[in-house]
C-alpha cells in the first residue's frame, strides 16, 4: 500500500507500506516541475515494486530512496 498516511495503514494491518509524498499527490509532487515529479514517482513505484518481492514478518515501512526497510513494531489493538 502506498500512502502519505502511513501510521494510519501500518497500526490497520497492512503488511508493506511505502511512505507516498502527499494526500493529494501520492506518487509525486507537481511542484518539482515534470521531469523531476516523474522521478520522484517512478522512485516510489519502484520501492513499491521492492516490497511485493520482500518477506516481511508483520507490518513494515518502506521508504523511497532507503535500500532496506524499516521495521516497526506496531500494536493494532
């Protein structure tokens, strides 16, 4: 799942979260100008693309521009 709210996604269960840039704009940030929104995104896309390949223990956060991920314990009760 990708989401700018992850603290929300991780205490909810979902096992990979990438970090997103923001609500409105998930994938990228307008204000970079087109060629480096389009970077930014695809470095988004591409850590997502790493966390359906990588087995996790329970929730975890990825995010963009980190090589591993961090772990975070996280109580959902």
């Amino acid at each position: 799942m990708i989401s700018a709210i992850y603290d929300l996604a991780l205490t909810t269960g979902a096992n990979r979260v990438i970090r997103g840039a923001r609500i409105e704009h998930i994938c990228g940030d307008p204000e970079l100008g087109p060629d480096k929104d389009f970077a930014f995104g695809m470095e988004i896309v591409g850590t997502a693309l790493e966390a359906i390949q990588t087995a996790v223990p329970g929730p975890t956060l990825f995010e963009p521009g980190k090589s591993s991920p961090s772990r975070e314990a996280v109580d959902a009760s």
